[in-house]
C-alpha cells in the first residue's frame, strides 16, 4: 500500500477500534489512542524523504477512480507545502492526546476517538487533489471539532459549537456551489486536470465567472482562516472548547482554510486575485492591527491568545496576497510556526487552568514563585509568539514584511504595527500572571509542571528553537512549491491577457 494511503487510513481504523473498546476501561482507552496517535507520526515520518527530494511535484500519489457518475477520483498528493502540514497534523495529535489524560473524565471513549477522527479529516484536507474529496474531508472536520466543544467544553460549549458550525457551514455551502460550477464547464472534479485545462485553454473563464468563482472559494476559506470581520466564532470556540481541542483548533485547523486560497484560489484564479488583493489585504491589516488591540484588553487568558490568532493569521493572509516568493514563504512558514506557539499557548493556558479553574487573568499573579519552570516555558513560548529572533515566528513574519514591502511599502509599516503590539499584550498577560506577589488561592493550588506536561511542552519548545534556527530544514521545500504556484499564476494571466487580446 502507498505509504500516503496507510498514513491517511490508520486515524479512520483507529477511531473505528476506539469505538470499539469497552468504554468502563478508561486507562485502556488513553493508552491505546496514544500509541496508536505515536505510531501514525511515526509512520508519516516515512512521507518525509520523496516530498523533499522533489517538493516542487507531487509525491505519493495514488489517483484511481471512485464513483464513477459523477466523475469524482480518490486522487491523493503531497508536495513541499502540504507535507509539513500534514506532519503537523499528526505531530500535534498525540500530544493533545497525552494533554487530555488528566482532563477529560467523562464520555473518555468518545472524546479520544473524535480526536482521531478529527486527524483523519485533516491529513484528507492537506493531501486531497480532487475537490469534491477535498469537500468531503473538509466537512469530516468539522463534525469531531463540534462535539469537542459541544460535550466537552465549558458552560457555554453548546452556543460556541453552534456558531462554530453555522458559519463553518455557510462557507462551505458557497465552496461547494463553486464545485459544482467548475464541475459543469470542466466535467471533473480532479484538481490537476482542471489545472492543465485552464493552462492549455481548453478550460475558460469569463471574467465574471472567474470573479464569482474566487469569491465563493475564498469566503470559505476566509471563514476558516478566520479573517476579520469572519472572525467572530474564534474566541468564543477557544475559550469553551477543552484545552485539546483549542491546540487543535488554532494550531492546524485554522490551517485548513489559508491553504485552501493558498492551493486553490491562487491557482486558479490568478486575475481575480490580482484584482481583490488591494481590499484582501485591507482586511487583513485590519486583522493585524484589530486582533492585537483587542486581545491588549482581554481580561481572558484564552480569548487574549484567540485574538491574538487573528492578528498572526492575519500575517499569513497578507503573504499569501504580496503575490511574490518572500510573502508566499513567509505566509507557509508563518502556518507552521503559528501551529507551534499558539498551540503551545493554548498548552500552557490549559496547564493554568487545571491548577487554578479559571482564565481570568485577574485570578493569578505571582505564579512564578511556586511553578518557576512553567513560568520558564510560558515566557519561551510568548517571546516566540511576538517575534524574537532565533525562535520560530520571527523568519516567518521577517519574510511576511519582506515580501509586504516589496509591494507596498504601506502594508510592510501597518503590519509592523502587529508586530509592535503583540510584544504589548503578551508580555503583559505574563507580567500579571506570574509576577508580584502570590495570593494564598495560588500558591495553595499552583504546583510546577508534571511528567506529563513536560512530556507534551517540551517537543513544542524544542520546535520553535529549531524553527527559527535551523530554517533550511523545511524553507527550501517550501519554496520550490510555492514557486509552482507563482509560475502558474503568471503563465494564467499571461494567457488571459493574450485571449482578451485576441478578442
């Protein structure tokens, strides 16, 4: 069997024997999600070496026909971009995982094999190429993260799952209209032969058509992203999910929805995006500058970190729209970094909150003197956060405002503003919480970290050094697949431009 396919299958066979398992056993159940969870990482480490010998191609591909009528195609593929992604997916997982033994003590069966379940649905997303496979992965995603929150939250789990859900499916509504259409003037739903049909010719747009198309595309994935003013289910979907489900929810779901524009819409609809790039990236700016406003007054250690994803995801959406290969690195890079502190964020806020039962800020202060080491990590993981050098977050949003100012030396200053203010409510959320003195209803329940805690921080602290030190171990593969996309963006316009020339 492809190695890819075996990758994909095993969270689908492991959710299924989850279910399985007499739901009395809870040891049983933790421990055979996490070695099963183990041996998915480590077996997609094996994707690892064909996708960086050539990143630029895809890899792994298993193409073969599933129904027949319509014409739809279990059509898989990895190339530099989504290997990473992919490897994120199933790094994470066993540590939300192991985070959860503690935590989770009800419905224990249900709540392991959703998360599961939610890695299947994500690695889908990251190597699909046929949309309607796409569109199938995207919604399995969306069914384990509802009922995290919704069973396994806090008390108001049932209204955040809900707004999570209705606006997840609205974009998604929309995503699979586009589907539809491009299925109707192309007669398929595979992702490369669409591809070769626009670029021969066979396959041709209106610029109408083109324009309703990428809108449709991209206010799906701008839901997911979330970009502003899309971004209102965030906070209130962190801050009631389980502290599992928010590390999966910021550090790979949000993912979902930047790689989408960045696979699909800049692709396919070069001219329109050169088009809406100018109010895209308004958007995203405003993102940039409102997210970091925001959390500055956020009284809520997991809505001051949620905004705070809007600010960084915000950078993301800015490169992708730069339209050169600075803004298209930094905004993959800036992906992966965010998966690793903001997920690591939502680690360390959850630590917080089985000690003490509460994210109000104003309900710590002076933490650092009965847990120095969590204080030590939680300190690490905010100055990755807000972009210091030699830590993960810094290269990729250096090429984010690199490839800004090489298009508009105004998106390159407004966005630094983000960079500016991120260091402004971080490291005052640290100040608060774990300086000055310590009231007695901290040091009587505040405790330093556990084996287990520094089982599941410890790899996400490593990461973000590796990360920001040792960048040529995933920006080269990076940055031959992203210049596939550059160039079919330009050889799109180019034939575009000829085509209405000729007319």
């Amino acid at each position: 069997m492809n190695l890819l396919n075996l990758v994909l299958i095993l969270p689908l066979a492991g959710f299924l024997i989850t279910l399985l398992l007499p739901k009395d056993n809870k040891g049983a159940v933790k421990n055979f999600v996490l070695g099963f969870s183990i041996l998915i990482f480590v077996v997609s480490l094996g994707l690892a070496g064909p996708a960086l010998e050539r990143p630029a191609a895809m890899t792994w591909v298993t193409d073969t026909e599933w129904i027949s009528t319509p014409a739809i195609r279990y059509h898989v593929g990895l190339d530099g971009v989504s290997l990473w992604l992919v490897l994120l997916s199933t790094f994470l997982t066993p540590l939300a995982v192991l985070l959860s033994f503690k935590y989770i003590d009800h419905r224990v069966k249900e709540f392991f094999a959703f998360l599961l379940l939610l890695e299947f649905g994500l690695i889908g997303v990251f190597v699909a190429l046929d949309l309607f496979l796409f569109y199938v992965f995207w919604e399995v995603c969306l069914v384990p993260m509802y009922f995290l929150i919704g069973i396994w939250g806090h008390d108001r789990r049932i209204y955040a799952a809900v707004k999570f859900f209705i606006y997840t499916m609205v974009g998604s509504v929309l995503m699979l209209a586009a589907f539809l259409y491009l299925y109707g003037k192309s007669g398929t739903f595979d992702y490369p032969a669409m591809l070769a049909m626009m670029q021969s010719g066979k396959l041709t747009l209106t610029h109408l058509e083109e324009t309703l198309l990428f809108l449709a595309f991209f206010l799906a994935f701008a839901i997911k992203v979330p970009l502003f003013p899309l971004h209102t289910w965030l906070p209130d979907a962190h801050v009631e999910a389980p502290t599992a489900g928010s590390v999966m929810l910021a550090a790979v779901m949000l993912k979902m929805g930047t790689y989408g524009i960045l696979r699909f819409c800049l692709p396919m609809f070069p001219n329109a995006v050169k088009e809406n790039a100018s109010w895209i990236v308004t958007l995203a700016l405003i993102g940039i500058v409102y997210g970091a406003l925001v959390a500055l007054v956020q009284p809520n250690m997991k809505k001051l970190v949620a905004y705070s994803s809007v600010s960084h995801l915000g950078f993301v959406v800015l490169g992708l729209f730069c339209g050169n290969q600075w803004g298209l690195d930094g905004a993959v890079y800036q992906m992966l970094n965010h998966g690793i502190s903001t997920g690591a964020l939502f680690m360390l806020v959850g630590f917080l909150y089985e000690r003490q039962h509460s994210l109000e800020i104003k309900d710590y202060g002076g933490v650092a003197t009965p847990a120095p080491w969590l204080t030590v990590l939680f300190l690490v993981t905010t100055l990755a956060s807000v972009g210091m050098p030699a830590l993960n977050n810094f290269v990729g949003e250096f090429l984010v405002l690199q490839g800004a100012m090489k298009t508009n030396v105004w998106w390159a200053t407004i966005a630094a503003t983000g960079v500016i203010l991120s260091a402004c409510y971080m490291l005052w959320m640290v100040q608060r919480t774990f300086y000055g003195e310590t009231p007695e209803s901290v040091s009587h329940h505040m405790t330093d970290l556990s084996k287990r805690e520094w089982l599941c921080i410890m790899p996400l602290v490593v990461l973000m050094v590796w990360m920001g030190v040792y960048t040529q171990t995933f920006l080269p593969s990076i940055g031959e697949s992203n210049k596939v996309i550059l160039e079919r963006s330009v050889s799109a316009r180019t034939l575009a431009e000829a085509t209405n020339n000729g007319r």
